[in-house]
C-alpha cells in the first residue's frame, strides 16, 4: 500500500539486525544495574541518543563536532543507513532505473548524501551493526561474570 521498492525479506533482514543490536544494549544495561526497576529507568537514556544521533529529527551534520563521535556507537544509525540504501539505493546510483536522474535533481541521491549514506560502504556497515551486536552482548557477559564472582 505505500509503493515499498525494496522486498519485504530485505527490510526484514535489516530490521532483525537492528533488532538484535538494539536488544545487546538493553541486555548490556540489564547486567550492568541490580535492580530491574532501576534498570527500566535507564532506558530512555539508552533509546533518545538512539533517535537524536541516528538523523530522524537532527541532521548528523548539525550536531555539534565534539558530540558526532557518539552517532557510531548508535545501532540505530546503521539500521536507517541500511534501509536508505534499500529503498532509494536504485533510484540515487542505478543509471538503468526508470527513475534515475542526474545528480543535482535527483532527490534520491539528495536525501543519501544529506544522511552520509554511501552505497560503497554497504558492508561496513552490515559489520559494524553485528559488531556492536557482539561487543554489547560480550560486555554484558563480562559484566554478568564479575558480578557472579563477586561476594556479599
């Protein structure tokens, strides 16, 4: 109903990675707090850095520069880069596409370039989304296996 280019297996993809970035963090602050209540009050400060760094309401370019370092750290940002790609990816490089212009009028390529998404870094970022994935779930079994040796 809203004229999707990209396959739905593709999107899903991209999503379950997000998914599975997104839910290392959440674990990762689960084992480093001990109570989980105080826990669900930590996640806000986890998901608003998310929303604000990824480019949804800010463009990246508009933070400040001593702040840019902290949208690599976001899964987020990654996710939407990826599905950028997926869906206007053809319309902004494929020069075969019914729907390719030339670069300054092409709108595609606009809402790329403005985003800092570039379809030569497709792999990086596939690697950086499941890196973090790993690193924030091996922190959180790191933090769950100090906390275990530990005595009260």
């Amino acid at each position: 109903m809203v004229d999707l280019q990209a396959g739905f297996f593709k999107f899903f993809i991209i999503e379950y990675g997000l998914a599975m970035s997104s839910t290392a963090v959440a674990v990762l602050l689960g084992c480093a707090v001990e109570d989980p209540k105080m826990a669900t009050e930590f996640l806000p400060l986890l998901f608003v850095p998310q929303l604000l760094f990824a480019g949804f309401f800010v463009r990246t370019d508009l933070i400040p520069p001593w702040l840019q370092w902290a949208q690599y750290l976001c899964s987020l940002t990654y996710g939407v880069r990826l599905a950028l790609l997926a869906e206007f990816g053809d319309c902004a490089y494929n020069q075969d596409s019914e729907y390719w212009v030339a670069p300054p009028y092409n709108l595609c390529y606009n809402l790329l370039s403005v985003n800092q998404v570039n379809a030569d870094e497709k792999p990086l970022y596939w690697g950086i989304l499941w890196g973090l994935f790993v690193a924030f779930r091996l922190s959180g079994l790191a933090l769950l296996r100090k906390k275990a040796t530990k005595f009260y």
